[in-house]
C-alpha cells in the first residue's frame, strides 16, 4: 500500500511508466499537472501566460500537497516540482520517490516538437533542457530513494529500452533491484525488475519479443 513518486525531466516517461506501473500495482495513477489543469480548467501553457511561473509553481505546490495526504497511489511530478522545499517534503512524507533519469538528447527527441510545454518555447530548446539539467539534477538525486537509468536506444531497425544502472538509497531496495538482475540472467530494464519484483509476469513476456539484436544491447 505504500506510494510512489515518480521525479524527473520532462521527456522522461513519468507519466506514461507511471500509469502502466499503477494498473500493475493497483494503485490510483496522478499526474500533477494533470491535475492542476482539471482544477482551473486551463492549459498548463495558458497559467504560465496569465500567472507566470510563479503562479504556476503556487498552484503546483498546492496540488501536490493535497495529493501527497492520498493512499495506495502513483504520483507522477512535473519537472520542476522538486524546485520549493515544501515539495520535497511531501513527497518525502509521501512514499517512495524514484528519479527517472533520463539523458538530454533523449528528452530533445521526445519534446523538442512540443507545444505544451512553456519552458521549452525558445528558439534554442536543446540549451533549454541543459540548463534545466543542470539546474535540478543535483536535486533529483539529492531526493531519490532509487535512481533508474534508462533511455531508448536504435539498433539495426530496432527500438529497444535498455536497461542501465539503478541506484538504491537503502539497502533494502538495492537488494532487491540486483536480485532481479541476477536471476533474470541480463541486464533487464529497471521498470520490468520493479514490475517484476512486484510480483507480475510481465518479465519473460518482454524478453521473449525482443529480437536477437535487441537483446545483444540490453545484454550490454
């Protein structure tokens, strides 16, 4: 029953792993931008117009409050949520808070189109999301318990998530995670070893459908 946070880069996945990890988990899924948007009835693009930032991040703070007090829930963040100390200490008090890492040229490829994302409308967006990089890193890890590395990668025609490093702040979740990786025999993506961990079959399904090529990368 305990929650999870997902934090992180825009361009990270949190929402999309975060919804398809709470069906697994049975757990309620929130975005919270998401919410913020259901509750004014504007765009996240059209607060920043009228509120600007800080206006935005008065109603990100509010919302994330309110969803921390929730039960057996998924909590997808925006990126810059980790920015207001009283965040942090939601989210701290919320549950487990796990840091999709994500790398810049990835996140670009991902929302370097994008029109929904205010921070991003600059002529320069790959500088945009380096700066915001190095801006807030050092507070995603500062406030993870579990660091998961991931980025997809094309190889010979195919498009394969590898699996990278995951770093535990206890010991309790390392052991677990490399667990996982041991008895699986490779180096599996982190969010199929948290899937799995939990107890759902999704493991040998995956791997079955990767192609040789595919899984000569995830190997490595």
């Amino acid at each position: 029953s305990e929650n999870i946070v997902l934090i992180g880069p825009m361009g990270a996945g949190k929402s999309t792993i975060g919804r398809n990890l709470a069906k697994q988990l049975h757990k309620q899924f929130y975005d919270s931008d998401q919410e913020i948007e259901k509750k004014t009835g504007a765009s996240i693009n059209l607060i920043f117009e009228i509120e600007g930032e800080e206006g935005f991040r008065e109603r990100e703070s509010r919302t994330i409050e309110s969803l921390a007090q929730k039960k057996n829930i998924l909590l997808a963040t925006g990126g810059g949520a980790i920015l207001r100390e009283r965040n942090r200490l939601a989210l701290r008090r919320c549950g487990i808070v796990i840091y999709l890492h994500t790398p810049v040229e990835t996140q670009l490829r991902r929302t370097g189109s994008s029109k929904h994302r205010p921070l991003l409308q600059t002529d320069r967006p790959a500088d945009r999301l380096r700066a915001l990089m190095k801006e807030r890193e050092p507070i995603y890890r500062q406030e993870a318990d579990i660091i998961v590395h991931s980025t997809t990668k094309y190889f010979d025609g195919h498009n394969a998530t590898v699996g990278g490093a995951v770093v535990c702040r206890t010991q309790e979740h390392d052991d677990a995670m490399r667990f996982m990786q041991k008895t699986s025999g490779t180096i599996i993506s982190p969010q199929v070893a948290w899937l799995t961990l939990q107890g759902t079959k999704t493991l040998s399904v995956r791997m079955e459908r990767q192609s040789a090529n595919a899984m000569a990368i995830a190997r490595f």
